[in-house]
DNA sequence: CATATTACAGACCGGCGGTCGGTCGTCAAG
DNA sequence: CTTGACGACCGACCGCCGGTCTGTAATATG
C-alpha cells in the first residue's frame, strides 16, 4: 500500500534476483507472478511496467547467466602463451573446477534444474550459454588449426559438435545426482565418469589428436561431485 | 450430451490421435483440455477417466511414436547379411529417407515443434525415441566391434555420443526450417548440409574410420527437405 | 508552480487444468 | 426377465494462474 519509487535499473535487478532464486528453488513453472512480486516487493502493476511476461522474465535471466558464464571464459581466452590444447583443457576443466569447489549447491542446482517442469528453464539458459560459448570455442579451435595441431575441416562445425557433447552430458550429470544416495548412485557415478572420459577420446579423435590428449573432465569427477557434503 | 460408451482402448486411442494431431497442429501448451475432448467427442470427466493429467496425454503419446519409431527400425537392424558400416549408414539414413519421401508434412512438424512453447512435447518425444533407439545403436557398433572394423573403447558411451550428434541437429534443421522462403534460406541449408557433412566426419574419426565412411545424410539433403512443395 | 511522464498499486478478468457428485450402459448372476 | 453392481461417462464447478486496466503518487521538466 505504501507506494515505493525506485531506479528502474535496481527494481529490475531486484525482481531478477527474486526470479532467479524462486526458479532454482521451485522450479520455473511452479513460480507464479504472485510469488515474485511477493519476494521482491512490488505490485502486479509494478512486475508488468518492468517485464512484459514471466517469459520475458526468463529471458532476461537467461541473458544475465549468460553474460556471467562469458566473464569467467574471458580470463581463459586472454590468458596469453598458452597453447590451443591448454586453452581447450582449461576451457572444459573449467565446469569440472567450479562443480568440485561448490559441490553441494551444484548438486541442488542440477537436482532442480532437471526435472520435469524444469524443461524450459534448462533450455533457455543452455541455449544462451550455449550462443556465447560457441564463438569463444571457435577461437580456440582456430588457433589449434593456426598452430597446426589440430586437424580439424570445419572449425565452426567442430565448435558445435563439442557444445552437443557438452549439452549431451547434461543428462547423464543429471541421472546420477539424481541417483545419489541411492544404491544406484556409484555405479552411476561410475558410468559418468566413464562417459566423459571416451567424450574426451572422442574429441582427440575429432581434433586428429592422440587418445588421451582433451581430459574433459579429470578422472573421478563424478565420484567427488557426488561426495556427501 | 448422449451419452457414448466405447471400449476403453478405443477411446484411449481416439484421444491419443485427437492429442497428437493438436499437439502438432498449435502446439502442446496452446492445447487445452478442451480442445483434446472436443475433437475426440467426449466430456471432461471422460477424459480424466482415461488419462491423469495432460502430461500424462503426452508421455503415453511419446510412448506410441517410440514403439512406431523403433518398428521402423527393426527392418535394419533384423536385416541379415549386412555389414555394421552398411548397417549403420542405413540407420542414419532412415531419418533422412522419411524427410525427402515427406518433405512437406517433415517441414510443417519442425516448424511446429521447435517453436518455444513446445519444448516440453519435443523434449518427450526425443527421450522417448532415443531411448528406444540406443540400444539398437549399441548392436549396430557392437557388431561393428566384432567385425574388427570399428575401433571403440566403449560401445555404450559411443552409441550415447552418436544420439547425442543426432540430437544435436535438430537444432540446425529448426533454425534452416524456420529460415526456409527467407534471404537467409538459401545459406541456412548450405550450413545444414555442412554440419551434417561434418557429423559424418566426426563419427568416421570416433569409430576410427577413413573419413567418409559414415553418412549422417547424402549431400544436398538440406536444400530437397527445405525445397517448397 | 504547473504539467507531463514515469513508476507503481491492486481490483479484476478469461480461461486453464483439474475435481466431484451423479447418472447411464452393460453384463453377469439368480 | 429382473436385479444390482460396476465401469464408463457427463458437465457443472473450483481454485488459481498469467495478464489487463484504471487510477494515482512520485518524479522529472520548464
């Protein structure tokens, strides 16, 4: 009732911010209007003058995560006197390094994040994430093809077909949170690991590289994601 | 308001096509309830009397088209006296067999079932399908295996990896459906084809083949599927 | 101080997925 | 042929959701 007046810019990161955490912890489609208007603390009125729809909504997250996963690549592309193979490792360890550190809230992450009425949600922010980490992989095969290590016909083609293994492994990281603390959950675990590592012989393949070369992740990755907090 | 009793598979099945044909007309999410009963002729309560939910339409809806697809595959995969290259470039090849065949019907339903709103109904049938479809790609490289002509590590995290390939494109037939009769059209499928050209590739690599071994489709299939009726 | 514009409030709406009490057809048992 | 039980079906109804609309308080503009 009393009516508040602030910076368009922070009312929109506010409900943002309100969105983000009610879309994780409930999932997008059991997050109402109602319930983000409540947690940030405007009106319906109010919600609507800033976004057109809880879409929109979606979207701009989307853009948001997006701009924060290119921040973090950034430093990896930048970083000078590092070879194509090394910048590719670090590119790829870099989800490995970020799950290892912050463990248990990405396990929650991805409980929530895969389940059923969570399907929209997943896509848009892969989708985003996907279209700026595109062109940052494409540099780097690039370079690996100026430097004559990788043998590679088509390096905007090769960049896609990583992000699909990538986005491909999304299921199975999926399955075995899923499966943790259950008696499946090692040798779910087990199967990830396994399918990540041949996803990095695959890729020494496609690069024209000795088996053994990309490490897509570290060996026992799976286990350590999986580790009771 | 008279009132019709069928057996229940009948009408079971009746509201599944009735399902089906909506689903891919609008959309799953601009299908309503309403719009299912009044096609298939029955109430409200006959309805739930027959399926749970809406979701629940959908998964048994996902369920048939996986039986459907997997009938289709079983000709290939029972098909004697054929080696596993032969096998699998015929496997690969249905797909692609099915869109020129129907050009049309196979450019209205990307058209539809790409748009946003349906990602839940792509999303179903593509688990559904592919989960039907893994195992008989694990057959097809284990066979390949044992001739001694693929050289995998792991043959389920292959056949994963060449789902996850397949899966992958759907994104770019999407993109070069909905920029068909656009300026772009014509640069849309020139990508397509040499994205699928490249999967080729990468699975000639990853099976350790000389490369043009595999035929993910035959060249110049983009511009036959985006070429108007 | 007047005025135009922006930012917000909240009552309201159509329609959605889903529920519920009741009714009719069918068919086996007596 | 009658009866009764049960499965199939009907449609009015419900809660609530995303979204709209009218109005108004705060702020920028001159």
């Amino acid at each position: 009732m009393p009516r508040i007046v602030k910076h368009p810019q922070e009312r929109r990161s506010e409900l943002l911010e309100a969105a983000r955490g009610l879309f994780f912890e409930r999932g997008y489609e059991a997050t109402t209007i109602n319930d983000i208007i409540a947690r940030a603390g405007i009106s319906k009125g109010g919600f609507y003058h800033h976004f057109a729809s809880k879409e929109d909504v979606l979207e701009a997250l989307a853009e948001a995560m997006a701009r924060e996963s290119l921040a973090q690549l950034q430093a990896i592309l930048d970083e000078p006197g590092l070879d194509a193979l090394g910048r590719l490792n670090a590119f790829l360890g870099r989800a490995r390094r970020l799950k290892v550190e912050q463990a248990p809230a990405i396990r929650a992450m991805f409980y929530v994040i895969f389940r059923p009425g969570n399907l929209v949600l997943y896509h848009r922010l892969n989708a985003a994430v996907g279209a700026v980490t595109l062109p940052a992989l494409a540099r780097i095969i690039a370079q690996g093809r100026e430097e004559g290590v990788f043998d590679v016909p088509d390096v905007q083609a090769v960049a896609e077909i990583i992000l699909a293994l990538g986005t491909s492994t999304h299921d199975a990281v999926a399955r075995a949170v899923n499966a943790a603390d259950t008696p499946e959950g090692e040798a779910a675990a087990a199967a990830l690991d396994e399918r990540l590592r041949m996803h990095g012989i695959a890729l020494d393949r496609i690069l024209g590289l000795p088996d053994g070369s990309v490490r897509f992740v570290e060996p026992g990755f799976a286990k350590a994601l999986m580790a009771p907090a």
